[in-house]
C-alpha cells in the first residue's frame, strides 16, 4: 500500500518535467499533461515528499505549477502571428489584474510586501492562466481528447473514494497530511479522524477526497466532469448519446459527490442537470432530473440513518454549527466591507491571513476578494463571472462544433460552481481553479470569434439594404 502510494507523487513531477519539455520546446498541447496528469496529484504528492523527507524541496515543487503556466504564456506569446482583438471580457480580467497589483505597494494593513505579494498571487494569478486559454489556437487544441483523460480521472477517483469508503479509512491518513500541512500551512490536526475537519460532517460521518486535496476541492472537482460530460456528448440536435465511457463517467460522478458530501456541490449537481435541460430543451433529462430528486428525497426520509436526515434538515435551516459558522463568518467579512469599503489591503483575507490565525470573512471567494481589494474590486470580479456566464448562454445559441462545445461547458461550471464558492476559497483548489480559468481563456478566444462573425454578418447586411 504504502509503495502505491508513491505513484502519485511520480505521476506529479513525471507530469511536469513531461509537460515543460514540450512547451519549451514549442509545443504549447505540454500544458495539458500538467493540467490532467499532474494537478489533481498536487497535494497528496506535496505530503507524501515531505513524508519521505524532501522538506527542503516542497517550496520548489510548489512553484511547478506557476512555472508551467508562465513557460506556456511566454511559448503561446511569441508564436501567436496575428493581432489579438482584446474583447470586453479580457479587459475586465487584465483591469482585476492591475486593480489588486496595485494593493501590493500601498500603506494598508499590517503585511510585509513579501506577504502582499503572496497573496496577490493567491488573488490574481488567474488571468495568467486565463491568458494561456486565451491565446491557445482552438484548432490545436485535441478538446475530445483531453476531456477524455478528465473522465478516465473521475472515473479513477470514484474507484478510489469507494474503497476508501468500504475500509472507512481516509487516503490521506498515510500520507502526512497532518505534517505537512502544519509545517506548510501550521494547521494543527482537527476533528474525529486526526485530519482536518473538513474530512467528516457534524454527525461524524466521514467525508472522502480520494487524491485531491480535500473533500470540497473532489465535490468541485466532480463538477468540472459533470459539466464536460454534458459538453463533450451532445449533438447537434441537442440530443446527448452517452457512449460507454460518458455512461462510467457519468455513474462516477454521482459516487464521487456522495462520498464527498459536499451540500453546496450536491446542490450544484442537480443544477447543472437542471440547467442543462433547459439549455438543450430536452424534456426525458428534465424528467429524469426530477425522478432523481424525488429518489433522492425517499431515500434519504426512509432508508438513510436519524444522523443523516438531521443533517441535511439542520443544513437547509442552517442550524448546524458548520452551516452557523459560515454565516457568521460571512457577517464578518461584510461588516469589514461596510467599515473599510476601499479594502483592508492584500492579505487581510484568504490563506495568509488564515496562516496568522486571524482570518476575516471565512471561506468565501467572494468575501476574500472584497475585504482585501474592497468593493470595488469585488464588483470588477462579480462582473467578470455573470459577464463570462452570460456571454457563454448567448454563444452556445449563436455558434457551433468545438466552440458550442466550450461555451456550454464554461456556462454549467459558472453556474455550478456560484454556491460552492459561498463555502470555499476556489482557487485554493488548484486543479479546479487552473482547469476552469483555462477553459474560460478557451472561451474567450470563442467570444473573440463570436464578435468578428457578428461583425461581418452586419457588414454584409448593411452592403445588401
């Protein structure tokens, strides 16, 4: 067992020194091996180097993966030959970009510029990674079959997590999770099972991450296939044909959100299959939809444990203390809002302010990004995800093929994954966070294409009046 687990650390660097050979090398596609192959491995390779007594090397090994994604911008920079017509979208994501580079210098809070810095790339790497979607070429990027490998990987991750479930022993219990993350994050073990809590829910019911880092990051994870799966199988007509592997993968994410109890993530679930029937019009999925919910529901009332039922009861009225904490959590950070609507500087949310013990606002996307850049930056990045989600519905109508493809896909994940960032610092999960802000560069590069087929179109018919 012990030696299996080295797989993952080996698939890791293994992924990395693959992926920067190619992209050094020209080939931008490299990117893809690192996204797939090597970031769902991130922390549970991080833990196990450091189990094994590369301590010294776990600082380097973190920066893998912004060294991938610089290595790529600057490849897909110099070979791009044409002018890039920069859209309202990328516009918002560069002014996100400069707006919080601007907090690094300025006199607020108690942060040294290093721990500003820190947290500046915590808050704004992401239009770097958005940047290489953007300028990646549509026509060389194999769509099929890098979603392809995300659902062998989900499938994989399902296998994992029902195994965990059947020994009831979490993966990360031979991993060094706990040592690693007091020595990286200084997280003190916590809960029933000498993790984190994160890994169990209030009755004490384990909650399973296979090789992710957490149980929320697999809960978001999941979504992401869900999504593509909706993507990757319909037609033209609008009709989704699973294939054999759509159906596995399909099967595999409704495990991997059961196991990783995950309520905001469950509820994002069934809103994507919500949404997704409205969007394709097809009425057997909406149908389908509610036989779910309403087995879902006699399940959960006549066969599932009092534990579990108080659970779910507890969290729609938001009695629990989890569901508690997070309100007053959020209470917190608004007031904080309210009383510094400017911003309390770089750092005063998020993970460098959770490593000094004295964090404000809780896991909430939303709330770190206003208390630290203030509300007008939280505006600038609200507007960023409903500009990205709207413009996605008006292209999956408008266009077709590979383009239709990414549009759908970046819709269902901006939607479904809104709650969970209510409960969760997203781009903490590395994985999910590269792999969205990737594909909404993608997107961005079809909304590119989208205004110049609008343009023409409007040309021609201005010549024929």
């Amino acid at each position: 067992m012990q030696y299996l687990l080295y797989l993952f650390p080996l698939l890791f660097l293994g992924s990395f020194a693959l992926a920067l050979y190619k992209v050094v090398k020209g080939d931008a596609n490299g990117l893809f091996i690192f996204l797939i192959g090597g970031l769902p491995f991130y922390a549970i390779s991080l833990s196990l180097i450091f189990l094994l007594g590369g301590k010294i090397w776990v600082p380097i090994i973190q920066s893998f993966k912004e060294i991938i994604i610089l290595a790529t911008l600057v490849t897909l920079l110099f070979q791009k030959n044409t002018i890039v017509r920069l859209h309202l979208l990328d516009k918002l994501i560069i002014a996100f970009f400069i707006f919080s580079l601007l907090f690094v210098p300025l006199p607020m809070g108690s942060f040294s510029i290093l721990q500003k810095l820190v947290a500046f790339k915590s808050l704004s790497f992401f239009p770097l990674i958005y940047f290489c979607g953007r300028l990646f070429p549509l026509q060389k990027t194999h769509l099929q079959k890098q979603f392809t490998f995300i659902l062998i990987l989900t499938i994989a991750a399902a296998f994992l997590s029902a195994g965990e479930y059947l020994v009831q022993t979490h993966l990360q219990t031979f991993t060094g999770y706990t040592d690693f993350n007091y020595y990286v994050y200084k997280q003190d073990p916590s809960g029933s099972y000498g993790l984190s809590w994160t890994f169990e829910i209030e009755n004490g019911a384990k909650r399973f991450a296979a090789f992710f880092s957490t149980p929320l990051e697999h809960a978001s994870a999941t979504l992401i296939a869900l999504a593509i799966i909706a993507g990757l199988y319909t037609e033209k007509n609008r009709k989704i044909n699973l294939q054999p592997l759509g159906w596995f993968a399909l099967l595999a994410t409704f495990a991997c959100i059961l196991f990783s109890l995950s309520r905001a993530a469950l509820l994002s679930y069934f809103l994507i299959i919500l949404i997704y029937s409205f969007l394709t019009r097809r009425k057997e999925i909406l149908s389908i939809f509610y036989l779910l919910a309403i087995t879902f529901t006699f399940y959960l009332f006549s066969f599932s444990s009092k534990e579990m039922q108080d659970f779910v009861a507890n969290s729609i009225q938001f009695s629990n203390n989890s569901s508690l904490g997070h309100v007053l959590e959020w209470v917190a950070g608004v007031e904080a809002m309210i009383t510094a609507p400017l911003g309390m500087g770089l750092g005063a949310s998020g993970r460098v302010t959770a490593l000094e013990g004295d964090a404000v606002g809780g896991e909430n996307q939303f709330i770190i990004v206003g208390v630290q850049i203030g509300i007008a930056g939280l505006l600038l990045y609200l507007t960023i995800y409903f500009y990205s989600m709207v413009q996605a519905y008006k292209a999956y109508r408008f266009l077709e093929g590979k383009e239709q493809q990414i549009s759908m896909i970046v819709l269902l994940l901006r939607v479904g994954l809104f709650l969970p960032m209510f409960t969760s610092n997203l781009d903490s999960y590395i994985y999910v966070s590269y792999v969205l802000w990737f594909l909404n560069g993608l997107f961005g590069t079809v909304l590119e294409n989208k205004f110049q087929k609008e343009k023409l179109l409007s040309i021609a018919n201005s010549q024929l009046k």
